[in-house]
C-alpha cells in the first residue's frame, strides 16, 4: 500500500510540474481579496500578511510568510523558514525543505525529499516520498517512503512505512508508534515511546546461500500475473459498461481499417512523446505540452485493457461482451508477462488504442467538414 500511495501522490507531483509555465518574471502582490497567485522560475512569497497563496516554479520560498488561511506550493525547491500559516500546508516538489514553520492545520507534503526541521509545529503531518524526515512537534505523523528519520515529538498516534526507519534519541512518542517496514528498527534508549507496534512486511524467501530460488521467483511471478490480471479486468468490465461502443467501434475499425489504425498507432506512439517534449520547452506552449504528455500517459495506461475488451469482439462476436472481456484481458495479460514478447505486446496495445483514437478524432473532424 505504501509504494502505490507514493507512486500515485508522486505521479501527481510530476504533473503538476510538467504543466508549469516558465515565466523570468512574477508578481507577489496580494489580490483584493488578499490572497497570492504567483508562478515563475524564482517565487517568494510576501513577508505582509494575506490570506492564503498559490505558488508554483522552479523555487518556492515562503519563508517569513504570514498567511491566516491556507499556502498551496509546488516547484522543484520548496523552502519555508520561520513562515506562519493560519490552516494548512500543502507542498509538491523533488526537495522541501521546512525549518522553524508554524501550522496551525496540518501539512501535506509529497516529494523525492521531505525535511521538517527546527521547532516546527503542526497539528498533523502528512508526507511521502522517498527520504523523509521529520524534526519538531505534532499531534499526529504519518510518514511513508523509502528511508524516514524521525527525530521530532509526536503528542499523540505516529505510523510509518518505509523500508529503513531511523528513530534518534530525542523523538517522542506520547501515543502508539506503529512502524510497518521490512526491517526491524532500533528504539534507543533515551528515545520516549509510549507503545510500540512493529509489523513486518514479507520478504522474498531466500536459499541458505543468499540466492532467490528457483520456485520462489515463478511463484512470485505467478502471483504478480494473478494480480494484474484481476486488476485490469475489473477495469475491463468499467470500460464495458461507460465505453461499450468505443470497444465495439474500436474492432470494428482495426477490421475494416487495419492499415490506417496500425499506421496512425505507430506514428503516435513514436511522435506523441517527441512533440510532447519539444512543447514543454518553448516559453509559451509548456502548458500544452504538460496536457499532451498526461493523455498519452493515460492512453498508455489503459491500452492493454482496451485492446483485450476490443479484440475479443473478434474473435468471440456472439460471447456476452462481459465474459470475452475478461478473457481477452486474461491472455494478454498472461503474455504480456513472458519477457521480450510482453513488452511488444503491450506496446502493441498501446499503439491499437493510439491509433484507434487518432482515426476517431480524424474522421470526426472529416464529417464536420
């Protein structure tokens, strides 16, 4: 549970940065209705108080900031020294760093490096990524990442999930201090924890030599193709009951259109990507590019789910369109799992649902005009 909520909150980060647009200049004044909107390379929020802000580049500094109401930050650096802010903190980034910041609400935080340092105080924090560390005072911690430091006093219930967890002399813990990692971490001595749970999560069966086992990898592999399988076919019955006639067109396009589906799939799966990337490094179309790069993501991410719905049309056209999805999802997912050849098919899948797109909106187009 842990890698997939980093996974998603760090999708979400990476988003939010490719959608950024570079401005050499901005503006920190505070609106009429005073809060702050400002993006651009080098953002720094106003020392004046305001109510809240929205702050987003490539370096974000609130410190010294005075806000009553919320502070909104996403960038490459985040900074905040001394800042006080009214309700809550929320910051995305590759590295935050928090020093001497009062909350009064809680922060949220989302980054490849988390700092919390100083006599920070908040009524909760909330952060993933991959090194965290936090150092300062709460009533409530959730941390969850790769390597996590806690070195800070938590006046109430603290959880962490990480695969190393360090806990130093000076942390506190007046409530229970639920740790989940691979490793069992030490608790020294002049460290103040209340109650202790410690679970451990399962590691991969090793032989007495230290080498992974023959039966322990395909059962692994077993396992992970199981999941996958459930997965994406539950996510095939979704796609059956709000895109039905997307699927049935679909097939009926790669059967009467082959050529020109095949075709469009594998120039947008090689050019989307390139366009894309030339769009997000002009001054102006960055925004665009970051919309184009999303979409294609998504596409990807729903392409062998869609081809299995949309190809077993074919081969089963009489079958209840429930039950040939999933074996449709079932067989490609089985083969998309042998090495080499699931990487083709999946890429081929992505190209299906590339292509089948590109003539949808092409044809759509024709017919307007």
């Amino acid at each position: 549970m842990k890698k997939k909520l980093t996974t998603v909150l760090m999708a979400a980060l990476i988003a939010v940065m490719t959608c950024v647009p570079v401005f050499a200049e901005q503006s920190t004044d505070i609106d009429s209705a005073g809060n702050v909107a400002v993006s651009g390379d080098l953002v720094t929020l106003p020392a004046s108080p305001f109510f809240s802000a929205f702050a987003v580049g490539q370096s974000v500094d609130f410190g010294g900031a005075e806000a009553s109401g919320s502070v909104f930050a996403a960038g490459q650096q985040i900074s905040g020294s001394g800042a006080e802010i009214g309700e809550s903190l929320f910051a995305a980034g590759n590295a935050i760093n928090l020093t001497n910041i009062e909350v009064e609400g809680n922060v949220f935080a989302a980054g490849n490096q988390v700092t919390i340092s100083g006599e920070s105080e908040a009524n909760a924090v909330y952060a993933c990524g991959n090194s965290l560390s936090f150092e300062g005072r709460t009533y409530a911690l959730y941390l969850a990442g790769n390597h996590v430091i806690l070195n800070g006093t938590v006046d109430g219930d603290a959880t962490i999930e990480a695969e190393r967890v360090d806990i130093s002399e000076d942390a506190v813990v007046t409530g229970n201090l639920k740790i989940v990692s691979a490793n069992t971490p030490e608790i020294p001595d002049g460290a103040s924890i209340n109650d202790f749970d410690f679970e451990e999560t399962a590691k991969e069966s090793a032989d007495e030599d230290g080498s992974f086992s023959i039966w322990s990898l395909i059962w692994g592999k077993i396992t992970k193709t199981v999941y996958w399988i459930v997965a994406m076919a539950a996510f095939g019955m979704l796609l059956c009951w709000l895109f039905n006639d997307h699927l049935t067109m679909a097939s009926d396009y790669i059967k009467n259109r082959t050529a020109a589906v095949v075709v469009s799939g594998i120039l947008g799966w090689l050019c989307i990507p390139v366009l894309a990337l030339a769009l997000l490094c002009s001054y102006f179309l960055a925004p665009i590019g970051g919309i184009v790069i999303l979409a294609y993501v998504l596409l990807v991410c729903v392409g062998l789910a869609f081809a299995g719905a949309s190809l077993s049309r074919l081969v089963f056209p009489k079958m209840n369109i429930f039950l040939s999805t999933l074996i449709g999802i079932a067989v490609l997912e089985a083969v998309r799992m042998i090495p080499v050849v699931g990487f083709l098919v999946g890429a081929a899948a992505d190209m299906y649902l590339i292509g089948y797109v590109i003539q949808r909106l092409w044809l759509n187009r024709l017919r307007k005009n």
